[in-house]
C-alpha cells in the first residue's frame, strides 16, 4: 500500500486566507504566507494554494503571493485559480509552484490542459473539480465552476475521465455539498472517480477528524486527502492526524 498523503488547502481572496461552508459565507482566517510556513514546520506533504476569486473576476492569479508563499515551503506547491493561458501557467511555474490546478478556464477551455501536460508534463498539470450531487447527472453528480457559483452540462466522472484523457496526471476532487462541514468527506463520490482514473485522486471537503481522512483514505480509495478547516481552526495538527492515521494502520509519509 503506497504512503498516503496529507494536503493542506488554503484558499486566498484578496491577498487574505479565507475560509467558507459549501462555497459561502466565507471569513477571513490570516495571512497565507505565514499560515503556509506555518504547515510547512507541521509536516505536511504538500500545499495548495486557490485564489478563489480569479476566474470570477477575470484576472490571473497574483505572482507575487505565489512567490512569497514558494518562498516558505519546501514541498510540493499546487497553485490554482485564474490560470488560463500557458502563459499564465509558466509565470506560476517561475513565481515557484511546482503544480498547477486548472479548474473553470480548463472547463471553459479543454484544450489547455493537453496544451500545458505537451510543455510542461502531465506531473504538472492537476484537474480541480468541484462536484455537487445532482440526479439529472449520469453518474449522480454535476462539475460547477467560478467557485462553485455556476453549474455545467458536464458530468463528474465523464470531465474526470476526459481531462485524464487530455493529460491531467491528477485530480483534486472536492465535494461541494462536504465542503467546509467538517462532517465528513463525499465516500461515494471520491471513490467513483478513484476507481475511475488512472491517476492520483486527492480528497476534498469535509473533513473535520481524522477519522473522516482514515475513511476517505480507505473505503473512498483516495491518495491523498486534503485538509482546511480542520486544521485552520487549531483543533489538530498535522502531526496529530497523521500519528492518529499511522494508529488506524494507514501508511503516511
């Protein structure tokens, strides 16, 4: 059984972390470059960084931040939001994200994840997906995009399955309806796509203890889970959940 891995999210809008419930009522929680050396000193495995509001707003994602928050870590480093042209994911790349999450400009625009898994390598270029349940779907869940305010015609396990296709060598898959709950991770869901693709699945919303990422990890099939508020709000640590999971028996790194 290959190491599972711990990602912790953080979601900046206007320069701030913040952080919402199913996309909504969003707070502002702290400073991303502190709070980023901060999980770096904790252990984590990897970061992601997701300005929430770039798509919405069309504009690029803020290189500079980027680069402050690179500055800190010394892990991997995904970046999402805003980022629609190669352009704009080779200036993410040089500011110093070793991954970049393509979420609404690769619904918008499929053609760019071929295009920058062509220049840059599939390891580089991550699907962001956030799903909501939704029975007029075939596989029972609808994608949304610009932050889950706008839905799509496109089904979850069909955009998975076709931006693998087109070259995403992961996927961070996060459930709209766990978002932010702290009651759980979308099993269902996270295990369909899982069983799915050939790729690396990362969890998303909804957890809250470290049973819900043992569960996710586990019965959901996922590679890594990824983590927000669970953490943000000080309730546990990284090296909490991590020695709580090694105890349930699933290898972390």
């Amino acid at each position: 059984m290959l190491k599972k891995r711990i990602v912790v999210c953080l979601d900046v809008k206007d320069g701030r972390t913040t952080k919402g419930v199913k996309f909504k009522d969003n707070i502002d929680i702290g400073d991303p470059v502190e709070m980023a050396a901060d999980y770096y000193r904790q252990g984590v495995d990897e970061l992601v960084f997701y300005d929430i509001m770039a798509s919405a707003r069309g504009r690029g994602p803020i290189l500079d931040l980027i680069a402050r928050v690179a500055a800190q870590v010394f892990i991997p480093f995904c970046v999402g939001g805003g980022i629609g042209t190669l352009d704009d994911i080779r200036s993410t790349i040089l500011a110093g994200a070793e991954k970049i999450s393509l979420n609404s400009q690769a619904v918008k625009n499929p053609d760019l994840i071929r295009q920058g898994a062509r220049v840059f390598g599939n390891q580089c270029i991550v699907l962001g997906m956030d799903a909501a349940k939704d029975d007029a779907m075939p596989s029972g869940y609808r994608v949304f995009i610009n932050g889950g305010r706008v839905a799509t015609e496109l089904d979850a396990k069909a955009w998975a399955l076709r931006a693998v296709e087109l070259g995403a060598g992961e996927i961070v898959l996060n459930s709209i309806d766990a978002d932010g709950t702290k009651a759980g991770y979308e099993i269902n869901l996270t295990r369909m796509i899982s069983e799915a693709v050939p790729v690396p699945v990362i969890a998303s919303g909804g957890g809250g203890a470290p049973q819900h990422l043992a569960d996710v990890l586990t019965e959901g099939k996922a590679d890594a889970a990824l983590i927000a508020s669970i953490v943000h709000s000080g309730a546990y640590t990284v090296q909490s959940i991590k020695s709580a999971l090694s105890r349930a028996g699933i290898p972390v790194r």
